[in-house]
C-alpha cells in the first residue's frame, strides 16, 4: 500500500479529521475531558492555533493552523500519540486508539473557512446526539456567541470580511 503524501506547509488552516477504531470503547464524558485537556497540552507545546473543533464519540474535528516551521503530520502524531497514552491510562488499556491515518484539507477561502466551522458544530446533532448545536458541550460552537464558554479557547484568526478572500 503506498503512503498518502502530505504537503509540507505551515501558516494554512487544516480541516483535520481524525476517527477512533471501531475496535475501541467510544468516548464518554471523561475521555472527551481529556481529549480536551490533551489538545491543551500539545498546543502549548507545538504552538498550534485552533480556530474550530469538534470532539465526538468517535472522532473528532478541528481547524488547525500549524505554527511557524510546524507540520500538519508532526502535529496530528502528537496529538494521537498524547491522547492516546492519557486515554489508555485513564481506562487503563492498552494499544492504539485512532485509525493510522487522518483526514486533512486545506481551508482556501473565508466562505469555505464558515461553512466547515457550521459542518463541524452540527455534527452533533446529526448524529442524534443533541437537538441544537448549543446543547453539546464538545464544540467550538460556544467559542462563536454561545450562552457558555467552550472547553477550549479557539484563536482569532482576524479573517477579511470577503467571504469570497483567498486565505
């Protein structure tokens, strides 16, 4: 099987997917938590701005931008890896957690930047999880004039105006 080639870029937005095996137990309250807190820990470390997510049972969702001389791969390895070792600890298991592989694209244009942070927070409810956007606790939805804060602070990314802007 030949390796899916990654572009080497870094200052792009990334819509990043990344899913569970279905081998593994789903996400509950207390592995969304950590999955969370995880996201914290690497950003802080890999400097990465995170300007939408969204944290399923069974994946989850961002805009990632990677940090100056960042790579989208390095990036998404050291997210998998960390929530993975918290995760396994937390449940106490063993072995990997997420599929080998990730979903990534690069967010072109401000409209396109809108209508991925909408894909993102309705996810939720067309999984039958919730009714509004604003019940799932797991989003950045809360971060965009929600009645609560977000679990995770996302960045300002001080887009244009022009929907229709090149990014």
């Amino acid at each position: 099987m030949s390796r899916l080639r990654r572009l080497q870029l870094s200052g792009r937005i990334f819509f990043v997917t990344c899913t569970l095996l279905r081998t593994r137990t789903k996400f509950g309250k207390e592995d969304l938590e950590i999955l969370a807190s995880t996201f914290q820990v690497v950003r802080a470390r890999r400097r990465f701005l995170l300007a939408g997510y969204a944290l399923m049972p069974d994946h989850w969702h961002a805009l990632i931008v990677p940090g100056q001389g960042e790579r989208i791969d390095r990036l998404m390895d050291s997210l998998k890896v960390t929530a993975t070792r918290r995760i396994n600890s937390y449940r106490q298991t063993r072995g990997g957690l997420w599929h080998a592989r990730y979903f990534d694209r690069i967010v072109r244009t401000v409209k396109e930047f809108h209508e991925t942070l909408d894909y993102m927070h309705l996810n939720p409810v067309r999984r039958g999880l919730v009714n509004h956007p604003a019940e799932w606790t797991w989003s950045s939805y809360h971060c965009f004039g929600g009645s609560q804060p977000g679990r995770l602070e996302v960045d300002d990314l001080n887009l244009p105006l022009d929907q229709d802007a090149r990014l």
